[in-house]
C-alpha cells in the first residue's frame, strides 16, 4: 500500500523527465526554459479542441488511453523500490509484466481501429505484425533473467543480482529488451503504430486533450519499462550509499536516456523487413541469450 | 489477496488520472460541424469507410506465435525448476527450442514473413 | 479565469502549424524548419493554425476547403504568398518575400487568449455523401455489407491480387496536401490492408521551381518517412544554406541506408544521391503507377518520394494514358 504514492511519484518523474530529454536529444529548444516546457505543451493541447471523426467507436477510442495508461501502471506495479517495498508482490512478476505487454499491443490496436479513418487503421494493424513477435523476445529474455533467481518474482531476480548485474552475465539480454521498450511505447525505430508516414498512425485523428492523454500513457510506458529493465538488468534497487528508491529512479533515468537517444537516432526500416528481421536474427539470438544464461547459471 | 488488490487499486488510480482528459470542460472555440468529421487524407477523401475485413498480411505469422506463445507457458515453470534439475532442464529445453528452430526456419521457406 | 491561465500556459509552447504546400511551398517549409518557436505537424489534427505556402492550382480547392474543415478549435489560416480563398474571412496574408514568424506566433497567442474568434466551416454542415439510411442503425444494409452510415458506404469486396482471396478493397484519394508525398500530388489508390493494388494520379505534382536545394527537400521528405524527423529538418536547413555538408555521414550513422531493404534498392541509391545534393538518374520507363502495384504503405511512400521533380512529372502525368475499363467500373460502383 505504501508503494502507491511511490509508483506514481517514478511515473510522473519518469514522464516529465522522458519528455525534456526527447527535447534535448532532438536538439529542438523551444522555449528556452526547457523544464517548464512539458507543462506548456500540456496546456496547449488542454486548450484545443477534442475532434470527433464520422462515426468512431466513440468508447473504444477513449478507453485505449486509459487501457494504456493502467497497463503502465500494473507493470510498475510488480517492481520493488526495496526489499519487500513494492505494491503487488506476485511470486509470478514475469508473468504479470508479459501479460501486459501482450494488452499494450491491444489498446495499442483499438486506439487505431476506433477513429474510422484509414491511416490509423494501417497503423494499429501494422502495429500488432511488429509487436507480437517483438513480446516474444522481451518473455525470452526474462525468462533468461529468471532462471539464476530461480523465481518468477522481480525482487527475487532483483536480489539474485547482488554479486553480477544480468547486464554482465547475460550480454544479450538488455539489447534486446530494450528493443520491445521501443515498440510499446511507438518510438523511433518501432514506432510502428503512430508513425510519421502514416502522418501520426494511431493518433493522426486524435486532437486536444486525448491526444494528451495518450502521449502521457505512452510516456508512462516507457518510464514503467525503464524501471523494469533497470530491475531485471541493472540490479534495480541495489546499490551504495543511498536508499534503493533513489538507486532505482537513477538506473531508470539512465535507460530512459538511451532509449530517447535510440528513439531519435535509429531509421525504422518497412514493417515486413523488420517482421523478418525480428524472426529470423533476433528470435535466435534471444534463443543464445538463453542459452547463455543457462550455462552461466549452472557453472 | 492484497497483492491483487493493491494492483487493482494502482491500475484504477491510473485511469482516474487520465479520464479527465477525455472529459475535458473547457474547450475554446466554435462546434464540430460533419465537415470537421471527414478522415484526415492530406486533402483527400475515402469513399466508403476504413472499417472493412482488412488483409492482414501476416495472419501465418500469427499462427507460429501461438506456437511460440504456447511454448512460454511451459518455460515459466521450467524455470524456476531449472537449476535444482540441472543440465537434464537445459537439454530438454534445448530440444523444444531446436523444434520450435525447425518451425521457424520452414516458416521462412514458406515465406510466412514476407507480408503477404 | 482558468482559461486565461490555461491560455498563458499554452502561448508559450510552440505553435503547430500545418503547412499545404503549393508551388515552392516545399522551400518555403525548409525556411520554417529552423524556426523553432513553429512546430510543423504531419496531421492536421495535431495543428492550430493551417498555413497555406505558396500558388495552388484551382484543382486543389476543394482539397483546401476540405483540409481546413478537419482543424480543431480554436484555428486559423494563412495565406503566405498564396490568394486567399472567397470563403476566408478576416483573412491573414503574408507576401512570399516575408517571414512568416511573428505573425503566426501574435495570431496563436490571439486565438489562445480568444481575442481572434475561431474559423467557422467552409463547407456546409452535412454529410460527405448523400444519406440513404435504411435498417435499424440506418446503416442501410445488413450487417457489414452493403449500406451507408453516416452517408458513407462500407467497404466492398473485392479480389486480391497475390492470393486471391476476397477481401475488402478500400479506394481513398491521399495529397495534394499530405506531408509526406510530393507538394501537389494527389493519388487515388486502391487498398487491401496497407498493400496498394491499384494507383491513379489525381492531380500531379508542381513543376520543378529549379532551385538548388531541391535534392536535400526531397531528401528531408524521404527521411521523414523513415521517422528521423531530427535529420530531416538537418537536411531542410542545409537545403537553406546550399551545403550537404556531413549530410549524408550523419544518414549513415542513423541507418537510413542500411533500413531499405534490398527491393527498395532503386529509392536507397536515390536517396544517396539527393543527400550528396545530386540526382540519381532513373530511364523513367515505367509509370510511377505501376511501379507502385503490390507495394506495402511505408514503402511506396519512400518510393513516391524519392523521384526527383522531372522524373516525376515524366512518369507521373495529371490523366493517365490508359484507363482500362475496370477502374470505370469501381467509380460507378462507388457512385
């Protein structure tokens, strides 16, 4: 229960930080006062009128932000700030986390499907071909991570990181992790649903205050995934000197980082060549990560 | 129990947080005329609507991920087994996956990931 | 009260203007690209203020009625070095010579405060089609099949061109406005999915305007469809300073090469070419049309866009020569 407050501190943080740092990377300065700047973009959109399109599915096209939002939230939800300091301490985090991966691509799909118009659409189905496989290799990867903490839980991977961060142990694994954080929060390289050659994909309808909300829920995936990478691969709350919640933020702030950079700097490359790619050079390579960290776990 | 009823909890907060943003009050300006409602083509227009049975491309793709899928929910028990079992766990592990390898690599030659 | 708070707020964030591009209006885009207090947006829906750049053709009224339609409240519109249509009232021009800046940001911060009314519609408050409701949801018709909400038909069936397969085909009209195809071009195209099965030029692309910079534009428009939109407005910049300078080695570096696959090796030596500032040659054989048969969204957009101004108008003329009779066909129907 005292983690609550805590969850939505990080994603705030996480949200406000994320937003500045995309500024920096994309060396768009405006205003000068870049801290403020997200506040002002905020209320921007809160200024602008919501537009409707011919017959949407008026529901769906609402929830799909709130779907987004909650499933960063219950990702969150499953990593500890501390030993024993973490909202829902499930013996089975992996399963939970990967779970929401999986409803990602689908509020991902509704928020396209429901405008009725056809870029969105494109983009909510084109989403689903990249974003299927690419959820199969963060569940490998994981599982990769769970198998010296012998648990399913993200504190007991957490706590099996005290002598080597996965990181280390497991070369392969962050690298393709951090891939899938690309692709469930639309950025750069996977950004395969609001992408800017369907001229904003799942979100080239979306105006005013629902766009903001949907550019928060996605912002809050990616501090959620940044967190859990920072958890599973970085030894989360681990570390000297100061007190676990701060060593977490540190190591979430960080990924965040080079997931913008990465976002900014990588071309996205057309959806079946990416398809492919993910299937027959990073599934295999997942498939080694697994390996390794089984060979590494028994010597 | 709590667990569960801590993450529902969160979950709700989360949305409780968004959902003003889908109801917002204040909104500056003139109505929404049925001009304002035609789909966004860069000036263009659609003659019938977007919702149709769309071709998706990758529907065999989707059937391998079953497979895939299905194979994860055995790992999950796997691995927590997996160092008291030892190097009986990696070799059988390792069987399924080089199974599941054969899949993908007849997928392929079937052009499962060419888009079409 | 709060929405003067609000308003204060949001007049210092940058203003999202969404620009429809006539004759050189892709030059004059590049010139706001390094401005950073405008923000230029990919959909309209995302904008607040529709700047309208440069000579358009009459063709492409209705385009623009229809374009300023689909902003949100509170919006404007301005004509820069472009004759502002009958139906603008109040209307903001801008001579082609003159930057646009401060009065795109004073006529923002106007709307936001609610000293500037927003633009009422142009077209008349009715449905896109005629309204033929039948049935119990006045979809006309059962089910999916057949019937016309919201005066529109649903989509029809129709067969695929690789599998044969009876599935939907969709026939919408993209451009002459739409960011990422050359400024002008308008295309009818037949969908399945996101694959393109048929392609007509509506209305073809402006006339090459000769500059200079043309390559690095069109290199910044190709670059955008590849989502390195920082790049993009790097090679929109220096298409403003004449110089390609580590254009090309910062592309490299972000793989834009490297993202086109081996089927798209035609757009990959093009795209070499516009960021060195050059144009690659191409025999111009073949109609961009036919070239575009069977290609998937992201592709054919990065195909349309890397054909340099000549080539285009070569390959893609305003009447297609030959119209067969099948396409005749689904206009009827769709009638």
């Amino acid at each position: 229960m005292t983690a609550i407050p805590l969850v939505f501190a990080l994603l705030a943080a996480g949200i406000w930080f994320a937003a500045i740092a995309e500024r920096f990377a994309s060396a768009r300065r405006f205003p000068s006062a870049i801290v403020l700047a997200p506040l002002w973009q905020a209320a921007r959109l809160l200024s602008q009128q919501r537009v409707r399109t011919e017959y949407p599915d008026a529901l769906n096209w609402a929830l799909a932000p709130l779907v987004y939002g909650a499933l960063a939230v219950a990702g969150l939800s499953v990593v500890p700030f501390a030993p024993g300091l973490v909202v829902a301490p499930l013996d089975t985090g992996i399963v939970l986390w990967g779970a929401c991966e999986a409803l990602t691509i689908v509020a991902v799909f509704l928020h396209g499907w429901s405008a009725n118009s056809m870029l969105p659409l494109i983009g909510g189905y084109r989403f689903v071909a990249i974003g299927l496989p690419a959820m199969l290799l963060s569940m490998f990867v994981l599982i990769a991570a769970a198998l010296p903490a012998q648990s399913l839980a993200v504190g007991a991977i957490v706590e099996s990181q005290r002598s080597m961060w996965n990181m280390v142990r497991q070369p392969l694994g962050l690298p393709l992790f951090l891939l899938l954080g690309l692709a469930i929060s639309l950025r750069g390289p996977m950004d395969y649903g609001d992408a800017s050659d369907l001229s904003g994909g799942t979100a080239a309808e979306v105006s005013g205050p629902h766009r903001l909300a949907w550019g928060i829920a996605r912002l809050a995936m990616l501090t959620a995934f940044a967190a859990m990478g920072a958890s599973v691969f970085l030894g989360g709350y681990l570390g000297p000197w100061l007190p676990g919640p701060a060593w977490l933020a540190l190591k979430t702030a960080a990924l965040l980082l080079v997931l913008t950079w990465l976002g900014c700097n990588l071309a996205r490359m057309p959806a079946p060549r990416m398809m492919a790619a993910l299937w027959l050079v990073l599934l295999p390579l997942s498939f080694l990560d697994l390996v390794i960290a089984g060979v590494e776990a028994l010597l | 129990m709590g667990a569960l009823a801590n993450l529902i909890l969160a979950m709700a907060v989360g949305a409780a947080l968004l959902l003003p943003m889908l109801w917002w009050p204040m909104q500056l300006g003139g109505a929404s005329g049925q001009s304002q409602q035609v789909p966004f083509l860069g000036g263009g227009s659609q003659s019938a609507h977007a919702w149709q049975r769309f071709h998706i491309r990758y529907y065999p793709m989707t059937l391998l991920f079953i497979a895939f899928e299905m194979e994860m929910m055995f790992m999950y028990p796997w691995a927590v087994v997996y160092v008291e079992t030892g190097i009986k766990a990696l070799a059988e592990m390792g069987m399924f996956l080089s199974i599941l390898g054969v899949g993908i690599v007849y997928a392929w030659r079937e052009g499962v990931f060419r888009w079409q | 009260m709060a929405v003067r708070a609000l308003a204060w707020l949001a007049e210092r964030s940058a203003t999202p203007v969404y620009i429809a591009c006539g004759q050189d209006g892709d030059a004059m885009a590049a010139r706001l690209a390094q401005v950073p207090a405008i923000s230029l947006q990919h959909s309209i829906r995302h904008a607040a203020i529709l700047l309208v750049a440069g000579p358009y053709r009459d063709a492409d009224r209705p385009a623009l009625r229809r374009l300023h339609d689909q902003l949100p409240h509170p919006r404007a519109t301005v004509w820069w070095g472009a004759v502002p249509l009958a139906e603008a009232q109040d209307a903001v021009t801008i001579a082609q010579g003159d930057h646009p800046v401060a009065r795109l940001r004073r006529l923002d911060r106007n709307l936001l405060r609610g000293e500037r009314a927003s633009e009422p519609d142009w077209l008349p408050d009715e449905p896109p089609n005629e309204w033929r409701g039948k049935g119990d949801h006045g979809q006309g018709g059962e089910g999916m099949m057949g019937g016309v909400p919201y005066g529109r038909p649903m989509a029809m069936m129709g067969e695929e061109m690789r599998d044969a397969l009876m599935l939907d085909a969709m026939t919408i009209t993209i451009g002459p406005f739409l960011r990422t195809l050359p400024p002008g071009l308008s295309l009818e195209l037949t969908l399945q999915g996101d694959v393109i099965q048929q392609a007509r030029v509506v209305t073809p692309a402006y006339p090459a305007s000769g500059g200079a910079s043309e390559p690095l534009l069109r290199a910044a428009r190709m670059l955008e469809s590849l989502g390195l939109p920082d790049l993009a407005r790097r090679a929109q910049i220096s298409a403003m300073r004449d110089s390609a300078e580590g254009l090309l080695a910062a592309a490299r570096r972000c793989g834009a090469l490297l993202a086109l696959p081996a089927e798209l090796a035609d757009v990959r030596a093009r795209l070499e070419a516009a960021l060195r500032g050059g144009t690659a040659p191409d025999p111009g054989e073949e109609w961009l049309v036919d070239r575009l048969a069977g290609m998937e969204w992201q592709s054919a957009l990065l195909r349309i866009a890397s054909f340099d101004p000549a080539t285009l108008a070569q390959i893609a003329p305003a009447a297609e020569p030959d119209e067969d009779e099948e396409d005749g066909d689904e206009k009827e129907r769709a009638a």
